[in-house]
C-alpha cells in the first residue's frame, strides 16, 4: 500500500511540473539536388558539361579507332615482318596506348575541374538567394532533403526557392 502511495504522489507531481516544450525555430527544407537541377541555369551547367564531355568521348573514339588499326595492322603482319620490325611496332603501338589512356585522364580531370569550378560559382551565386529567402520569411533553419528522414510537405520550399533562383539567376 505504501508503494502505490509513492507511486501516485510521484505520478502527480511528475503531471504537475512536466510541461511541452515548444519550439519557436522557422525550419524549412529543400531539395537541393532538384533544385539545382532544375534550375534554367543548372540546366545549362549540365548541358555545357553534357558537351564537353561528348566531344571528348568522340575525341577519344576517334584515336581508340587508330590504336585498333595499328594492332590489327601488326597482328596481320607478325609473319611477314622480321622480329625487329615486329617489336618496333609494338614498341609504338604501346607508347601510343599509354599516351590514349593518359590523354583520357587528363580529359576526366578536366572536366572533373570545369564541373566544379561552374557548380562552385553557381553555389556561390545561389547563396545570398538562399539568405535574403531566410531573411524575409524569418527562417531559421533550412535543410537539405537528403539530410531528413521525414517532415511536413508544407515545410518542403523547394518550389519557391527554384523561383527565385530562375528570377535572379540569369
């Protein structure tokens, strides 16, 4: 008896004294990949990236191609040559295949450099939008959507945000 006592007087004053605690923080999120992506000038980021990047590939099909040709022509004449001849041109053909692979790379890393010189301006370019936005709608906090687990889709402004960023980003 006396432990149901404690039990209900420890209950009551736990309902007495605990109260809700309520946030006063504006917390939006946005999707940051879409709108980036969606964006007219993210969209003409990725098409300008999307070009380079295939004049490389044809760049790089085109010399493929001549490296193919020059196998097939040591392969047809390995009989017929003598053995200096025939490692001459293997000589050559290797250096012109190490030369392929490293004209590959360096055409990754400089596309790799373009693309994150134009998405590092671009960022720099999208921030003061994102803290005027913060600025007149009282906004506290804004998350990106792949750091969230869930929230209210009324609180997702990503919609707004590309407006804006479509608006003053020309």
């Amino acid at each position: 008896m006396k432990k149901i006592i404690i039990l209900f007087i420890t209950l009551i004053c736990f309902c007495i004294f605990a109260s809700k605690s309520y946030s006063n923080e504006n917390i939006v999120f946005i999707n940051f990949e879409y709108v980036i992506n969606n964006s007219n000038h993210g969209k003409s980021i990725f098409k300008d990236l999307k070009k380079i990047r295939d004049e490389n590939i044809n760049k790089l099909k085109s010399k493929e191609e001549i490296l193919k040709d020059q196998e097939n022509e040591i392969k047809t004449k390995k009989n017929i040559i003598s053995k200096e001849d025939l490692n001459k041109k293997i000589k050559l053909l290797n250096v012109n295949i190490k030369e392929f692979q490293d004209l590959k790379r360096s055409m990754d890393s400089d596309l790799n450099k373009i693309r994150s010189k134009k998405m590092n301006d671009f960022m720099d370019k999208i921030n003061p939008i994102l803290e005027k936005y913060m600025d007149e709608n009282s906004v506290d906090i804004m998350l990106d959507t792949k750091n969230m687990l869930i929230g209210k889709k009324t609180i997702n402004k990503s919609d707004e945000i590309l407006k804006l960023i479509n608006k003053n980003i020309k």
